[in-house]
C-alpha cells in the first residue's frame, strides 16, 4: 500500500516499480512480480537489477527461455553482475547445457571467489558431467566458506551416494535435513538413500516426510509406492 502511494506522486519510478515487483515474488505471486518487473525496464531500458528480477520471477515460472534472455539483458548491462550470471548458469543447467553453464559460474566466482550459490551450482554443473572429482572440491568450499548452506550439504550426499560413500552420504544428508527441515527433497533424497541401505521402513518414513511437507510430490509418492514392495 506504501508503495502504490509512492506511486501517485512518482507514477515513472522504475526503483518503485521493480520493489512492488519485489513484494509480489516475495508472496509467489509471480503474473504481477512480472508485470511489475516489465513497467520498471519500460520506464528504464538500462536497469540491469530489475532485468535479473524479472529473469528470476519468469524462471520460477517455469519460462526459462524468456528468463534467459533477461538475464542476458542485465549481463550486457552489467558485465560484472555475478547473480545474473550464477542465474543464467543456472538456466542454462536446466536445458542441459552443462558445459555452457560452467562459464557463467566461472565468470561470477572470478567477481566474487567465496559465492557459495556459485560454489554450489558449478559443483551440480561438474557432476551432471560426470566429473565428481571437481564437484566434491567446490562444493566442499562451499560448505568451508559457509558451513550452515544446506544445499551444498545435499549436493555432497548425492554424490557420495553415487560413490557408494554412504557413511559420509548420511552425513551430509541429515545436517542438509537438520538446516532445513521443511525442505522435502532432502527428505525424498534421504529415502533413496535408506533404500539404497537396505533400511526400508525408514526410507519409508522418510518419503512420508517428503509429502506431509509437499502433499503434491510426485516423485516421493512414486518413491514410497516402489518402496512399500520391499
């Protein structure tokens, strides 16, 4: 409300249009996160933050060429804009374009060395490729720089899962779980992983974590059909 009467006596304020934009993702309305997004770039063409913004609200929009190019937009605004460019990576991961995706979070660390979203995404990026090696090693420095970032933790568990590095798997599984509790993919990761084990009553339990936090989560469903045989 504040900012709609900011609004009457600044009716071109890109900065007022690209907060109200703000507020709106921040309540998952995302039609008028975008909406809002847009007025700010109509009124100011070089506004590299509200470009990535509406980038942002497309993405989780599940518009991923449209939030590409945004993001683009603010990158050639502002070449050293190391969220876009960690934000066009990830984009780029999503249509399976791993190699290209490496660049940006290269180009985003060398702005900011301890960017642990970066640390975290180029790790996904290295064992989407194959190369866990290089993936443990960033994704490590992430948790070094920040040792309370969740997701880094899960990330790490996925891949010593795949190593049959279970001990530390479980580890780095129950600290992601410990961090965020009411994230339901580390729960649905962690039934997978208890499958895996052999210990399928908890697995099961897991699972059903998975969905009382996210009652529409396919894949858990799915997971807990499959286990309920064993």
């Amino acid at each position: 409300k504040e900012i709609n009467k900011q609004l009457i006596n600044y009716p071109n304020s890109s900065i007022l249009f690209n907060i109200l934009g703000a507020v709106f993702a921040g309540q998952n309305n995302f039609i008028e996160a975008i909406n809002n997004y847009k007025k700010a770039t109509s009124i100011n063409p070089n506004y590299a933050q509200a470009y990535n913004n509406l980038g942002v609200a497309l993405h989780k929009s599940d518009k991923i060429n449209d939030a590409i190019k945004n993001y683009e937009k603010a990158i050639n605004l502002n070449s050293n804009f190391a969220e876009a460019l960690n934000n066009l990576g990830n984009a780029l991961i999503e249509i399976n374009k791993l190699k290209e995706s490496i660049s940006f979070f290269e180009k985003a660390l060398k702005i900011k060395p301890e960017y642990v979203e970066a640390l975290n995404c180029i790790g996904g990026a290295y064992q989407g490729l194959g190369d866990k090696k290089k993936a443990i090693s960033f994704l490590e420095k992430a948790i070094k720089i920040k040792p309370e970032y969740a997701e880094a933790h899960n990330s790490l568990a996925l891949i010593y899962s795949d190593l049959a590095r279970f001990e530390e798997a479980l580890f780095h599984l129950s600290k992601s779980i410990e961090l965020k509790p009411n994230n339901e993919k580390f729960y649905n990761n962690a039934g997978n992983l208890l499958n895996n084990l052999g210990r399928y009553e908890e697995a099961n339990n897991a699972y059903e974590k998975a969905i009382s936090i996210k009652p529409s989560y396919e894949k858990a469903y799915s997971n807990l059909i499959f286990n309920l045989n064993y």
